[in-house]
C-alpha cells in the first residue's frame, strides 16, 4: 500500500516537472507570435507613417533583415546551447519589445535598418524557444511537447493575423495601432521569459552524467562547476575548474563536427537536407517579399486588402497538410525525390501565376497553395531526416540546413534585390524564384528517376539470384 502511494506520489510530482515549464514556454510561444502588424508590414512601411519609397524598403531596407539573420545564427546557435536557453529567450524578448518599439517610433532608412537588424536577432534566437523544453523535460515526453509549442506558435501567428484584419477592415483601425497591440503582446511574452525554470543541462554544452552509462552518439560529458570530474578526484582550485570548462567546451565543439561529418556522410539525410536547405530559402525569401508584391497588384492607400486572413488561412491550411502527413503510407526512401520534385514544380507554377496576375484573388490564393505545399514538405523532410536521429544531431543537423539556407538567401537578396548590385523590381524578382523552383524540381526529379531504376535494377538482381 505504501509503495502504490509512493508511486502515486512520484508520478504526480513528474507530470508536475514537466507540465509547469512546458505550459509557461507554450504561453510565451503563444503571446510572441500574436503580431497583428506582421502581414501589414509593407504597406505600413510605404504608408504615411514612415513614407519609404518601394526602391527603400525592397533594396535597402529588407535586405539587412536576411544578412542579420546569416551573421547571427551561429554564435547564437552555439551562444543558446552553452547558456542553458533562459537567457537568450530573455534576450529574444527584449529583441522584440525593441524591435516593436522602433517600428512605431523610428523614421528614416539608416533607423529601420537598424530595427531589421534587431529582427535579425529575434529570428535567429527563435532556436531557443523551440529547444529550450528539451533541457527540462524527460525524452519520453519530446513528440509530446514538441507538438504544444509548434501549435502554440502556430495558433498565435493565426489568431494575430486575424486580429489585425479585423481591426483593419471592421474595427477601421490605423496600422499605427495594429503595431501598439503587437507591443503590448511581446512585452506579456517577455515578462513570462522571466518566469521560466533555469535548465541544469543542455543537449551539447552541460549534459548531465549518468553512472555507468556513456551518452548517447558519444557526446563529451559536461558538468557543472561545482561537480567533480570524476568520483575519485575533487578539484577546488579556480584554475583547474576554469580549464575543465574550457576543455569540455573544445570537446563539445569537436564532437559536434565529428557528428556533422558521420550525419552528412547518410546519402538520403544529405538528399532532404539539400532539399530543405534549397526549399527554404526560397520559402524565406518569399515570405519576404510576398507583401511587396500585393501592394503593387492593390495599393493598400486605395483599396481595402485581406492580408491577415490571408496569412491565417496559409497558416491553418498548412498545419492541416502538415499534420496529413502522418497518414500518408508511401516509402519516402523509393519515391521521395519524385514527390518533391512534382510539388516543388507546382510551388515553381504558383509562383509564376502570383507574379503574372493583376488579380489580387488568384495572387492571394497562389501564395495559399505556396505556404500550404512547403509545409507538407517541410514536415516531409523533417520526418525522413529525424527517423534515425537523436535529438542531438537532429538539432545540430537543423542548424546546419538552416544556416545553409540562409548563406543561399544572402547570395540570392544580394544579387537579386540588394541595390548595390541589381536590385530588380517585384516583379522580375518573382519570375525568378518561379524560376528557382523550377530548377530545384528538375534536379530533384534526374535525382528521383536514378534512384527509381538504380532500386529496380537491384530488386531484379536480387530476383535473378
């Protein structure tokens, strides 16, 4: 009886563990992506509140956003690690609160980019929030709570997109005052930040020491200052702890590319990440500019425009097609190549339509199918290059993609946007990443059909035999 009541006992106290923070990173997830002002940003910038010229804002302004991004993803990538989290989403907070503020107040280009910038950090940081559970919850607990705080986001970013609408096209509110409410919702997320549970470990730079059992995929062991390095020894000297420390960090960095080396040596892990790193950078760059592209099509100083539903509805269709994914039956391995050579054409066509059409409708629900198409994908290949991954290299896999994908957004808003080099119109910067994804679609697709006869060829042979 005692033992059943202790047991008991013990299992309340874990889902208590886990439940507090996950609840507290989920609402911080929720209020930070509530932004009404986000899918007005463009006209706001060439409204009458900052008065930027389309050539500012596309050639000048939107680039620093995509060479933040690139500067600072990996020291924050390595930075977040090492710092245990709490604090770089702390700073992601205050980023926000900054950026916000700057966006109701600042005028002039050098200012705005300079709020980009502030952007910058904010995105690259956003691997805090989305790797911060893992440091204070149990690995059973990982699918689980990883689902909690893409929903929240998710659920966020739509219920923010439909509040600006609403305060725009009912409420007839100025987008000054979307930007308010953006405000007051970050500064809510940046209070909770300060309520989160410190974690003790990390999945590169402080992992916890398990008596007898050697960390998973071979990771050096890092330990907390006041622990020894061994159950023998006791070190009190400031200098020794301050060399382990440094010596556990240079372990932890040679491990890290002794992870990349054997995770890219994986031919299909090197084919999605190619994909997604390609993939991403179009969908980023995309994003980007999307807003610039409807402004010309229906200037928002003349006529009433629907780009928060807009960005709602792409935000709830793909989660759908995501959340599809899991009862679609079909061997990846075999056909994969093929499916995303095939949807990545039809992103090409969709793009093509949105950057051909003076109608805003047929651009509105282009750019549906666009959003709806790359997170099908998107879930696709995380699944195919998460199936026989730990979490740590899952992790350190992502930051690389994803770093990857923004070193090819940088050559391609350099080239293709930034003034200082051709600094092309929206329009022939949609033709070419039209253009983009059709490229992607014709290697994919050489790519699929090899695999497809090399895997016949060796099913026949192994007939034969």
């Amino acid at each position: 009886m005692c033992t059943e009541v202790s047991l008991n006992s013990k299992m309340t106290m874990e889902s208590k563990t886990w439940m507090f923070p996950t609840v507290l990173v989920c609402l911080y997830g929720f209020f930070c992506s509530i932004r009404p002002s986000e899918p007005f940003l463009t006209p706001y910038l060439l409204g009458p509140d900052k008065n930027l010229s389309e050539r500012q804002v596309y050639n000048e302004i939107y680039p620093v956003w995509t060479y933040s991004y690139l500067v600072l993803l990996l020291p924050v990538f390595l930075a977040t690690d090492y710092l245990r989290y709490k604090p770089v989403i702390i700073l992601q907070g205050i980023s926000f609160i900054i950026t916000w503020f700057m966006l109701l107040y600042a005028q002039g280009v050098l200012a705005i980019q300079f709020l980009e910038f502030t952007y910058g950090f904010v995105t690259a940081t956003e691997i805090a929030y989305y790797s911060y559970i893992y440091s204070v919850v149990d690995v059973d607990k990982y699918q689980q709570v990883t689902s909690y705080c893409r929903s929240a986001t998710l659920i966020g970013f739509t219920v923010g997109s439909i509040i600006g609408q609403m305060m725009v096209s009912l409420g007839n509110w100025s987008l000054f005052s979307l930007n308010v409410v953006t405000l007051i919702c970050v500064s809510i997320a940046f209070v909770i930040s300060w309520f989160l549970p410190m974690p003790k470990k990390s999945l590169f730079f402080h992992q916890k020491i398990k008596q007898g059992i050697s960390l998973q995929d071979g990771f050096v062991e890092a330990v907390e200052s006041n622990m020894p390095l061994n159950g023998d020894a006791k070190y009190t000297d400031s200098t020794q702890v301050e060399q382990r420390h440094s010596e556990g960090f240079l372990d932890a960095l040679r491990n890290l590319w002794l992870d990349f080396q054997q995770c890219y040596s994986s031919g299909p892990l090197l084919s999605w990440s190619v994909w997604w790193a390609l993939a991403t950078c179009g969908y980023l760059q995309i994003l980007n500019y999307a807003q610039g592209l409807w402004e010309d099509v229906l200037p928002s100083q003349t006529s009433p425009i629907y780009n928060g539903i807009v960005e709602a509805v792409s935000t709830m269709l793909g989660a759908v097609a995501a959340f599809a994914v899991g009862f679609i039956k079909i061997s990846w391995n075999v056909w994969g190549e093929l499916a995303l050579a095939m949807f990545s054409l039809i992103i090409a066509a969709a793009m093509y339509i949105m950057d051909t059409s003076k109608n805003i409708w047929v651009c509105y629900a282009s750019y549906v199918a666009f959003r709806c198409l790359y997170m099908l994908l998107i879930t696709i290949a995380t699944f195919c290059i998460a199936a026989n991954l730990s979490v740590e290299r899952y992790a350190l896999v992502f930051g690389v993609n994803t770093f990857i994908a923004l070193l090819l957004q940088t050559l391609l808003t350099l080239i293709v946007a930034d003034s200082s080099v051709l600094g092309l119109d929206i329009y022939t910067q949609f033709l070419i990443y039209a253009t983009y994804f059709a490229a992607i679609a014709v290697i994919f697709f050489i790519s699929g059909i090899c695999k497809v006869v090399k895997q016949r060829h060796q099913q026949e042979t192994s007939d034969e035999t």
